[in-house]
C-alpha cells in the first residue's frame, strides 16, 4: 500500500523523521494535537475534493467558513435565536454561498476560478460588516464542539473522520459522486451521455460550502469566539491537500483518503517544525518544498505504474503476485517496525535546559520584530532555550503553537495574542499541564495567566489624541487608519483614541479606514482618503508603519499643513519623528516588553514570585524628546 500511494509514503516518511529528530513528536497527545490541527483543512479539502474531482476550483472556501461562522454566533448571542436554528442558518449560508458559485459558473458561464475569487471577496466582506470587525463570542453549547469527549478524545477529530467517512460515501457511493468523476474526466462527454451538467456543478459547489460551513464551526468552537479574520489562505492549504492527496488539477480523479492524507502531511509539517525550533521564516520555504515534492512523488509512481502496466500487458503477471505482496508485506513491517520502535525509545524531551516557548501575532511587523529581538537576548543572557513563533495574525494558527509548545513540555509559554479571547482555550490547556502562561503586549482572557507584561494600549490612544490636538490647537479634520481588524490592538487603540478626542469638540473625525498595519496599504488607502478629504489637518494611524505609509501619500504636506502621528516607537517611525515626517509616535519599547517578558517567564519556570501586571512605560515621543529613544 506504501509503495501504491507516494502519499502516504511522504506521510511515513515525514512521521519516522520527526519522531527521530523530536523525542515530543511521537507521543499521545501531540499526536492527537496534529489531528485537532488537521481537521479543519481536511473538512475544507473534503469540500474542494468534490470541485476538484470535477474539474473545477473553489477560492472562497476560507471566507464562506468565517461567514457561517460569523452569522452563527451573530445570530445566537446578538439576536438571540435558538442556537439549533443559529447553527441551520449558518449551514444554509455555506449552501447559499456554494449555490451562487455554481450558479455563477454554470449558468453566469464564469470560470471557476473567478466566480469563487469574488465569492472569496464577498464572504470576508460581509463577515466583517456582520461583526464590525471584531470578534463575537461563541454560544457555549456549540463550542462543545472544540473541546474533548473523556477529557481525551477531541471533538473536530471525530468531525474529521465522520466527514471524511460521508465525503467517500458520496464519491463512491451515489449518483452525484459518480457525475462528479465523469464531469471531470470528459465534460462533453457527460453533456452527451444524459448528464445535467449545469445542475450537477451546482451540487457540487453547494456541497463545497457546505463542508466549509461545518468547518468554519469547528474551528470557531476551537477559538470559543467567531473571527472575522478566522481561515484567511486556508483555501490554499485545501487545495494543496487535495492534490498533495493524489487528486488531479485536470479533474476526474481524486478520493477522500487521499485528501485526508494530504492534511495530515500539512499538519505533521507544521507541528514538527514548531517542535524543532525551526525559524518561522525557514518554514515557509520547507512546507512549499515538501509540498512539491510529495507531489512530484505520487507523479512518479503514477508514471512508474503506467510504465509497468504496459510492459506487464506483453507477459505473464500472474508469476510476480507472489513476490509483490511478499515485497508489500515487508515493506509494510519495516515501516510498522521503525516507528513503534521510535514510540518505545523517545518518551519526550530530555529536560536537560529551561526552555520557553514564545508565541508572537506576526513578525510581519517591526514592532514584534524587535520584541522578538528583545526576547531572545534575554534568553540568550539567561541560558535559556527559547522557541520563537509567528502566528501571521491568524487566532486558529496560534492556538496550535501554544498546543505544541504544551506538547513540547516548555517550561514557561510567552504568548503575544492575535485575539485575547480566541487565545483562552489553549492557553488553559497551558494550565491544565501545569505550564505558566505569561501575557506579552495583549492580556489573555478566560485563563489563569502568572504576569501580564504589556503597555496600556487604551491609555497610548488617549495620549496621540491629546499629542495630536495640541498640535492643531483644538481645531480641524483628522483621519484614522485603523489596523487588522479584529484584533485586540487595534481595537484598544482606536477605543483610547476615540476616548481621548472626545475632549477636544473642535476636532472633527471625518474618515476612518483599516490598513492592517501595512505600510503599503497605509499610502493606498491614506491617497485614496485624500481625494475626498483634501482639507484634512491630522492622521492618526494605529501604528507607525501605517503612519509612514500616510505621510508618503502626503508629500511635502507632512508634518507641516498635517501632522501625522503613529504608534509603536519603532526604528523608522522614530527616524520620521527626528525629520519631522511624523509630528509623533506613541513608543512602546517593544525590544525591553520582550527581555522583561523572557525575565518573568524563567522566574515562573523556577516557581518564583511573578507580579501579575508588568506596565512598560508608554510614551509620546516627539521631535523634543526623540533623542533619548533613539
């Protein structure tokens, strides 16, 4: 079976090396661990299977699975539906979105890959007008579904398999599965043979959504919150499943095995690579090579097969049954061989250092980059093994980090929260392993937590509100660039913004945007502000790389007809402080969050006495003072 499917052979393979390179790998719980991070894709990728397996791609998977989501708990907690219907109204909005698509394709005569891209936009757009942009909590009876049967056994494990288990049924089993593989071998041919085709693409891509609606469920229930921002590129890991699994681009092959296969390789890749302290940069590069090479595996052995079938078809192949299955049969108990003799000989980490795992929202970001930067000296000062994160802004992401770091028997856990209610779950699974968990930057709702070492982001926002309208005299138009939505910086900073101008009643707030904290979508959208707001006298922006991208829209106008001030302190922000770009940047001291951080941290290792809250000064720097922060 190993030698028939490259595959599962990339799957054993994969999992006989990380348990020889991890002694945390190959144990109970981190391997029921890669199965909770796995069910998400692969409920995804059993969706895309049915479209792929068609001949078809579906883009909006991600989006729709954050949509149902969204309308599930905006529904049960906002309006106050019965939760039963709450959750049918969520299935039927990932119908819904996967019947637009195949009507869009089939009766619209729109490509696949166009139809699900502007469903992609759709979904995302009307999640985050749902929810404002800030996550809603998730009604408790549904969020059972997140959690375990036995105190063991976890729940999205069991979705995973039931789907997996209807997904096949369906292939293999009913008319619509076999419409899908005839579909997707020879459309024409389908039309010719009786087939409604049109009719058919529809359940299809109504199927898709579906699956994405559960999915968007399981992983909400996991978060115990529904994030608007929740399963962003998840449709790219769905497709890579599918065809990492064994499943054609071209259509008419492709089986749920194989799909699940494909996200057990992604979840096996993510979680070793987390347990090996592999950088979160170098990562990226890995998954995509082995990605490739899985895939260029089962291509040969697809050619090697064809090769051998059409020599086989010349001479007798009854003579070589005996020594294929003896070759199969000893291939298998090697392999049976090499990893239980692994699980007998690692029992886990050795233990022989204090090591600390550190979980940051991003490192997309000079802030957290000098956090991390911080971080690491201390540890580096101190002795200590410290594993550094990137969770990319993604809530679902981070939560596996800190499983594995659980998994990894760290010491301490620092964690930098994408969402300080999506990070609960699994930082009280920190709890439960006796772990302490220390809060850097963003608080931890719903778990015990030893310190919370952080700058007060509300009080930040009300001291640019005072900075910036003692700059305009009490008097003007101001914009507001707001970050990511949903995340908890973004909302405190603007909340203590809005706070703080409420004092000033000559200052008027004429336009506000998100420009996730990206310097380039900080000059896009600050230009396109600009064109209906030309007379406006001061930005504020919610972090200083958003407020460089607002002053190079500006032009010669910044820090004279407009001030500009930003958030954060960092390196080049305070470079535009001193040139007078920037009127200000309210600076956290990010790298000493990150030292006093690893500090508390090895001081709750060692069952020391921590303070429960740790304030970094936070304060306004302008072009008077910005000679000490530099």
């Amino acid at each position: 079976m190993l030698l028939d499917n490259g595959a599962l052979s990339a799957l054993v393979v994969l999992v006989v090396a990380m348990s020889l390179l991890s002694g945390d790998f190959l144990t109970t719980q981190n391997l029921l661990n890669v199965g909770v991070q796995a069910a998400v894709t692969a409920i995804l990728a059993f969706g895309v299977t049915f479209v792929i397996v068609a001949a078809g791609i579906d883009l909006s998977v991600g989006s729709v699975a954050a949509l149902s989501a969204t309308v599930l708990a905006w529904s049960a907690t906002k309006e106050g539906v019965p939760v039963w219907i709450a959750v049918l109204l969520a299935v039927a909005t990932g119908i819904a979105c996967g019947f637009v698509n195949g009507v869009l394709i089939s009766y619209g005569k729109l490509p696949p890959f166009i139809a699900t891209l502007a469903m992609l936009s759709i979904g995302r757009g009307l999640s985050l007008v749902i929810s404002q942009g800030s996550p809603i909590a998730f009604p408790e009876s549904v969020s059972k579904v997140g959690d375990t049967l036995g105190g063991w056994l976890p729940v999205p494990v069991i979705v995973m398999v039931a789907m997996g288990l209807l997904t096949a049924l369906i292939l293999s089993r009913t008319y619509i599965g076999r419409s899908m593989y005839a579909i997707g071998g020879n459309e024409e041919a389908a039309r010719l043979s009786g087939l409604r085709v049109k009719r058919q693409k529809i359940i299809i891509y109504a199927l898709s959504g579906l699956f994405a609606a559960v999915a968007g469920i399981v992983l909400a229930s996991r978060l115990v919150s529904a994030q608007p921002q929740a399963a962003q590129g998840y449709e790219l890991d769905a497709i890579a499943a599918v065809v990492i699994g064994g499943a054609s681009l071209a259509g008419g092959v492709g089986k749920a095995s194989g799909t699940l296969i494909g996200a057990l390789i992604l979840a096996v890749l993510r979680n070793g690579l987390n347990l090996l302290s592999v950088s979160a940069f170098w990562q990226q590069v890995v998954i995509g090579v082995v990605i490739a090479l899985a895939v260029l595996l089962d291509s040969l052995r697809r050619r090697a097969g064809a090769g051998a079938g059409a020599v086989g078809s010349t001479s007798s192949g009854s003579g070589r049954k005996g020594p294929q299955a003896l070759k199969y049969t000893l291939a298998a108990v090697v392999a049976a061989a090499v990893i239980a003799a692994v699980s007998v000989f690692n029992t886990g980490s050795s233990g022989a250092s204090t090591k600390i795992g550190l979980s940051l929202s991003t490192l997309n970001n000079p802030f957290f980059v000098q956090m991390k930067e911080g971080a690491q000296a201390e540890a580096k000062k101190a002795g200590v093994d410290l594993t550094v994160t990137d969770a990319q802004n993604d809530a679902s992401q981070q939560a596996n980090q800190l499983q594995n770091f659980t998994s990894e028997s760290m010491k301490a856990v620092i964690v930098n929260p994408v969402d300080s209610d999506a990070v609960g779950p699994a930082a009280r699974a920190a709890n439960k392993a006796d772990i302490p968990v220390i809060a850097a930057d963003r608080g931890v709702n719903k778990a015990d937590v030893a310190t919370l070492v952080a700058s007060d982001n509300v009080a930040g926002g009300k001291q640019a509100a005072k900075a910036l309208a003692d700059k305009l005299g009490g008097k003007g138009e101001v914009v507001v660039l707001q970050g990511t939505a949903g995340t908890s910086a973004s909302r405190e900073r603007g909340q203590g913004f809005a706070e703080g101008i409420k004092a000033f009643p000559g200052i008027k707030v004429v336009a506000k945007q998100p420009a996730d904290f990206d310097r380039t979508k900080g000059l896009d959208v600050m230009t396109n502000l600009l064109q209906g707001n030309p007379g406006v006298d001061g930005v504020f922006a919610e972090n200083d790389e958003m407020a460089l991208g607002a002053a190079k829209a500006l032009g010669d106008k910044a820090g004279k007809s407009v001030s500009v001030v930003g958030f954060d302190g960092t390196p080049d922000g305070l470079k535009a402080v001193e040139a007078g770009t920037l009127y200000a940047s309210v600076a956290q001291q990010p790298a000493e969050l990150g030292r006093i951080a690893v500090r508390n941290a090895i001081r709750a290792a060692d069952d020391k006495k921590v303070a429960a809250v740790v304030k970094v000064p936070v304060k306004v720097v302008t072009e008077k003072n910005v000679a000490r922060f530099k």
